[in-house]
C-alpha cells in the first residue's frame, strides 16, 4: 500500500499528521501464525519532533524482529535492558541524534517512540511478530486490533482506577483523524480447506497452490478490529519442532491438542450474569448485548440457576438471589434484558465483581461477564477477580474490545472468553461459552512424555481444560525425541485418570523459522509469576525478545549539521475513534459492497451505514440519505437536564425522524419500569414512516421498537389466552392496524401539534397512512382482534396508554 497522501497533512482541526497507516503481511502455518507489519511515518513540521505512538497487538503476540527504514537507509537496532534502552534514548535526544525505541507496556500495549525525525523525513518501522492460534470448539478466530478505545480511568468514588502505562504513552483519541490499513494473509496447508471468512469487513479470498491468499478488498479505515473465521475445520492435535537458536542440539517443542473431555452426568450451570452499562457500551455494543442475553436465556436448561446484575459507576442487581429456570424467571429476565441502556457511567469493574460474588451462595458457581473491558487499571480487576475463587467467563463485546485485558482475567480465573463484533452472530459464540460451562471440572491434568523423553524445560498445564477446546504446550527437549505424548485428566467426581489428547511426536513438523524463540518467550512468561527478572532479562536478551524487561533501541548520529538545536516537542498520535463507541456511529459489518474509505478532516462520529436490506428499504421510502445523529450531541451525560435541538428543516418526513429518533423527546418516548419507551404518538409516528413489510411480527419484535413490557406482556399473555387460536404474527398485525388507525392517529397527532409545530404534518401524512397501503397483506388481520384493540384502547392518551388489565389465567 502507499501510504495516503495529503496535500496539507492536517487534520480539520489543524493539528500536524505524523501517522499514515499500516500494511500487513502474514502466513498461518498450522497453529502458528507470522506477521509482518510495517506502520508509516512523516514528520509535517517545520522542525525535529518526537512522535510517540501506542498501539495493540494481538493476545500473547510475540515481537520478533524490528526493521526501519528512516528516510531512504534502511537501519537495524538491538533489544537491550529496559532502563539501558531508556537511557540510551535520551542521551541521543539531548545530543540531537535520531532514536528509535520500541517498548511492551504493563498493560500488554505497545509504544514507539521515534525521537528527533527531521522535518519532512518519512520514516517506515516494519516488525514481525509470531501469534499461535487457538482452534477452540472445532474453529478459529484470528483477531487483529488496530485500535485502542478510549478507556475509564476512575472516579472519585471509588478512587481505584490505576493506569500501569505512563501518561505520556497514555493513548487519547480523536474524531477528526483518519488512518487507513490493508491486510493480506496466506493460510497453508490442511487450513486452506476451512470455510474462511470476516464478520467486519469485506475481504477477498484466492485459491493458490496449497494455500488461500485473504486480503481486503481495499484499504479500510483503523477504527475496528480485523476478525478471520476459520470454521468446518477437521482439527487434530499436532506438534511442531525446531533447533533451538542458541543451543542446536536441543529442540524447541509446540504441541497443540485439541481435547475431548467424557460428560460428566449432571452439568447444572449456577451462573451470575454481569452486565456492562457504562457510557462506551452505548449504540452497537448495548445492542450486541441485549441479543447475547437472549441467547443466554434460550440456553438454560433443566436445574440451571441465574442472577442478574448490571454495572457502571455503580451495580444495580435484579435480584438477591439466585433464580431457578422457569417460564416466569425467563420472562422477567426478558424485560430486564430488553430494558438495559448503557446510563450508567463509568466502568468500576471490580467494585462490581465484588459486590456480585458477595451474592452468591455457593462456591460453584460461575460469573459470565458481557463487556468491552476499556478500563485502566487491570491490575486491580485481577487481583479482586482471583480472590474470589470464581470462575469468570467474559463475552468481549464492541468493535475493538480490550482483548489483552478481558483474556487474563479469564485466564487468571480459570474461565474463559468469546469475542462478538458489532452485527456479528452472537448465538454461536453463547453456545461455545455454554459448552464449556457444562464441561466437567477437573483436579488434576497431567503431561505424560514418551519414555526415555526428558524436557530440559516445559510449560505448566493447568486444570481449566475445557471440552474441545485447543491448548498449547511448549516445551525444550535435549535432544529429538519419538514417541507418543499424553495429556491425561482426572475429573473432580471420579477415581481414576482417562485421556484426554495425544500427538505422537514421530511426524513432527520442522520449523525453522520463528518456534525457538515462541518457546523462548513461553520460557521467560513462566519465570515473572516467580520474580526471576534477572533470568527472564538474559533469555529476552539472548533471543532478541521484546517484554516487559527489554526495549528495542536504535540509535542514528547525525553529521552537526543535521542535528536538532533543541530537544524535540513531543506529538503523540491519536487514535481514531473505535466504531461504535459509546453510540457515537453505527457500524455495518458484512457489507455486500466494501464502504469508501473517508478522507482526512471528516469526524469519523459521523460514519454510518445501512445495516439491513429491511432498513434499507425504509430508508429509501423516505427518499433520506442515511444518516445518525451522534450519540454525544444528543444525550446529555449528566443527564440533568435534556438537551434542546434545533434541527434544521429539511422535509416534513425528516422533521419527524430526527424527533422520533431523540430518545429524551417527551412526546415520543417516556419513561417506563426503567427504559425509554415509545408513547403511543411515538408508535404512530414510527407506523407512519416505516414500511409495513418491516413492521414487527412478533411479540420480541414489538419490545425491540421500544415498546412497553404492560403493553407487550398484556398481548403475550392475556390476548393470546383469550384468542387463542390466533397466532403471534396475526395478534401482532392486528394491534400494529389498530394503532395505525386514521382516527386514532389523527386524536394523537392533534394533542401535541400546537406544542410541536406539527399542526400540518398529520394532513401531509394522510395519504400515506397503511390503511391505504397495499403493501400491508390484510389476511393477517384479524377484524375481532382489531375491534377488541380499538375498545382497548379507547381512553388513549398521546402520552400515556390506558390501563390494560391482565387476564388472570394467564
């Protein structure tokens, strides 16, 4: 890719451009993935600066080799110490020479700091890193972040926020910058006859010799993570070898089994649900949520017991208790799940896990956690988390979830995680979560090497193996060794050992390239739990590993003449904003045809796109072009007073879109047990404006619309028993026609004309009412039905609706 060029390399805002974007470049061979990324540098001032730039990589990546290309020589520099690297880079500062050092940060980040670059220099960092994939519950999911969300840093209630990442590395965000990334990766092998594909963005795929060459179908805009589905895959256990870099004689070992586990008898699941409401969940990511909900719901079963907890600045809990699984328990898990908003400020994620487990009444149950994870202070989240002696299982939720953070919780606890991006099918990611839920639970879980085979060194295989699930064992023999190697498991409930995986190390693979210093790095992880920096400082060093101990550092001396006069002024490059984040867009992801990529100085809060053919459709009934009202310019945070738009007036049928879209209109929406819900104006206006073809046909449907639970509960509950030969789609009909009712909607409209300015638009309307409309099929409705309806609701009011009384057989 070249990067993008800018006649003025500024932002709208007039702030200087110093990143242009990113290429990369990998091959998946097995289950190790190699990845090459080069990201693209120009200093647009008139004098030295000093860029500083963090930035994600994926979960337990591994940097391995570190190249620059700065201006047009091409220069290689050293991993050293932390505090030598450090201080090598500012004594070249000072001495007004070039540096170049490349860090790990504490919150499993990165930095790069590239010090002194001469006006209008370009300067190109290219890094390879290593990444073994995990094929869990008979597929894979490669996940590629290329953005860090804004994250919560605490508040004074709790005062418990530390960020581990120093403030000038620290990253911020901003809606007025646009970088662009191409990707292309080649999958070998048996891989290469998976069902490939991208859940957020459109990419190509070409079959090659024994591989699938995957790319974008053109450059995409550095606001959300990149996912690779690999999925119909015939996975078995593999194992892989290697020399071993500074020690020929010896080999470097990755073994990947896939496991399979016996049931055990009864699998009941106790489960806490945690439920994410903070300020950045608003928009795509409240939305994914309330459809992970339903699919939790669906997936009880039997003896299953839950409880419902949501959180913020604080935790609200639906109940004290745990409740067992019924018709009733079900339902009013609904409605609570339908009414969730992201109001509750911001992330105190380990108050709530705290104040959740405090709940609980038995040591066997587990906490399911639906998230973004964009919080700062980890640290803390873990050490609560750990001390709870729960299970902690996290849905990461979002366009560009904290994966790094969310993943060691989940490891730390024994859980474990899924990732659902914004329109992404959230059901099959549940029912991977509940597969292993119901997995039985074991005390003890053994490596068991072929005799006569004795590992110089090997990783701890822990008890939290799940059911078809993939799992990693690295390992540095003496010498190369045959046989069969064994994981054997022994479940809480039973005496005696069984197998769990094997691979026979006879066929292995021969990796030459990158697999002796992936087992460096496994080697240098299992030393920091035991406070051996000294000896995880010298194998970093030794393997030319970046970690949190060691810097790459790269030092150029300039001749007098091109040195700085002055030390640098530091710019530090925005993110762009993740999509979705906080309700400020709305991302679309699996777009037939690829979006455009949105120049320079365009704010990235104003991206949106159609998300279904259905809201197409209604879309272009109105003859508007798509468009979304940013999050943060219509609800006020604090939530004291609303604010007041002035929306100018571009046709009447826009008029009353944008205020059918304001939730804190008064007319149109109101408050009800807790959620914005629509008046009965409201759902006349939105019959009025939206295809009948797409109006709701179920009961789930009419709550989806902003529908009320009194009124939804009333036809789920009461009508259907009294009709009971009708069907849902039929009641449903019946009551969207009596609400559409001209005479009914001509009383609505004409209480709160005057107030609204909307004297005339009933009359301009009028033609267009569904009663009229041939595209609403009239064999779905019910005149009996729409009788009962229209008496019903006879005392309507355009605020409020009538009191509906419930059947009590129902």
């Amino acid at each position: 890719m070249q990067p993008v060029q800018s006649a003025n390399l500024k932002t709208q805002s007039g702030n200087h451009v110093a990143f242009e974007g990113m290429d990369l470049s990998g091959d998946i061979h097995g289950s190790l993935l190699n990845m090459w990324v080069t990201q693209h540098f120009i200093n647009s001032e008139r004098r030295h600066v000093e860029i500083i730039y963090t930035f994600p990589l994926p979960w337990a990546a591994i940097l391995l080799e570190v190249e620059v290309l700065l201006g047009d020589k091409v220069l290689t520099g050293l991993v050293v110490e932390k505090g030598r690297a450090e201080k090598e880079y500012e004594d070249a500062l000072t001495d007004g020479d070039t540096a170049i050092m490349l860090e790990k940060n504490k919150d499993h980040s990165y930095s790069l700091s590239l010090g002194n670059i001469a006006p209008q220099e370009r300067c190109q960092i290219r890094f390879k890193y290593a990444q073994c994939m995990k094929f869990d519950q008979g597929g894979a999911r490669l996940l590629i972040p290329t953005v860090i969300a804004p994250q919560y840093r605490g508040s004074v209630l709790h005062n418990s926020m530390r960020s581990t990442v120093p403030l000038h590395l620290r990253p911020t965000s901003a809606t007025d910058v646009e970088y662009p990334f191409t990707i292309q990766l080649r999958v070998h092998g048996d891989l290469a006859q998976a069902r490939i594909s991208s859940p957020t963005h459109t990419v190509a795929t070409e079959l090659l010799d024994q591989q699938v060459l995957v790319s974008l179908m053109s450059s995409a805009p550095m606001d959300r993570d990149f996912i690779l589905t690999l999925d119909q895959l015939r996975r078995e256990s593999s194992v892989v070898m290697a020399p071993d870099l500074r020690k020929p004689e010896h080999y470097a070992v990755m073994a990947s089994f896939c496991t399979e586990l016996k049931k055990s008898a009864s699998q009941h699941v106790k489960l806490h649900l945690l439920v994410d409401c903070s300020g950045s969940m608003a928009g795509d990511s409240i939305a994914s949520t309330r459809s992970a909900l339903r699919a939790i719901l669906d997936s009880f079963e039997g003896e299953d017991q839950f409880l419902l907890s949501r959180f913020g600045s604080e935790v609200e809990h639906r109940s004290r208790a745990m409740w067992k699984i019924n018709a009733r328990s079900k339902l009013a898990a609904q409605r609570w799940a339908n009414g969730l908003d992201a109001d509750l400020g911001g992330t105190e994620m380990a108050h709530a896990l705290m104040s959740t487990i405090a709940l609980s009444n038995s040591p066997r149950s587990d906490v399911l956690m639906i998230t973004d994870g964009e919080i700062s202070d980890i640290e803390s989240v873990i050490e609560t988390a750990q001390k709870s002696g729960h299970r902690i299982f996290i849905v990461g939720i979002g366009s560009a979830p904290a994966e790094s953070h969310l993943r060691r919780i989940a490891l730390a606890t024994g859980g474990a995680c899924e990732f659902v991006a914004p329109g992404e099918a959230v059901e099959r990611a549940i029912l991977r979560m509940f597969a292993r839920l119901r997995s039985p639970r074991l005390k003890h879980v053994k490596l068991v090497w072929p005799e006569g085979c004795e590992p110089v060194w090997v990783s701890n295989v822990d008890k939290n193996l799940f059911d078809r699930d993939n799992v990693n064992v690295f390992a540095l023999l003496p010498q190369k060794c045959e046989g069969v190697l064994r994981i054997e498991v022994q479940h809480e409930d039973a005496e005696m050992s069984e197998l769990a995986a094997l691979v026979s190390l006879d066929g292995a693979q021969v990796n030459e390239t990158s697999l002796s210093r992936v087992v460096a790095n496994a080697r240098i992880l299992n030393l920091e739990p035991l406070f051996d920096h000294v000896r995880a400082q010298e194998l970093a060093v030794d393997y030319q590993l970046i970690t949190n101990q060691t810097n790459f550092i790269l030092v150029r001396r300039r001749d007098e003449e091109n040195k700085s006069n002055e030390m640098p002024p530091l710019h530090q490059v925005k993110q762009m904003l993740a999509a979705g984040w906080g309700g400020t867009s709305t991302v679309t992801p699996g777009r037939s045809k690829a979006p455009d990529f949105i120049p320079l100085g365009k704010p990235a809060c104003f991206r949106r796109s159609i998300q279904t053919r259905d809201t197409a459709s209604q879309m272009n009934d109105l003859a508007m072009d798509a468009f979304n009202i940013p999050f943060f310019l219509r609800v006020d945070p604090s939530k004291k007073k609303p604010p007041q738009i002035t929306a100018p007036r571009l046709s009447s049928n826009r008029e009353l879109l944008a205020a059918l879209l304001d939730r804190t209109n008064q007319y149109f929406w109101m408050r009800c047990d807790g959620q914005q819900t629509l008046t009965p104006v409201g759902l006349v206006a939105w019959l009025k404006l939206m295809n009948p073809v797409s109006w709701p046909k179920t009961y789930q449907g009419l709550r989806e619309i902003g529908i009320n639970s009194d009124v939804t509960d009333w036809l789920e509950l009461s009508i259907s028993n009294e009709y009971a030969e009708s069907t849902e789609a039929v009641i449903v009909a019946s009551f969207l026609w009596a609400m559409s009712d001209n005479n009914l909607a001509e009383d609505l409209f004409s209480q709160i004309g005057k107030s609204f300015n909307l004297s005339d638009l009933f009359s301009r309307l009028r033609g267009k009412f569904v009663n009229t409309n041939p595209k609403l099929d009239s064999s779905k409705i019910d005149e009996n039905l729409v009788k009962t309806f229209g008496d019903a609701l006879r005392d309507i009011q355009s605020h409020e609706w009538p009191s509906l009384e419930m059947e009590s057989s129902a």
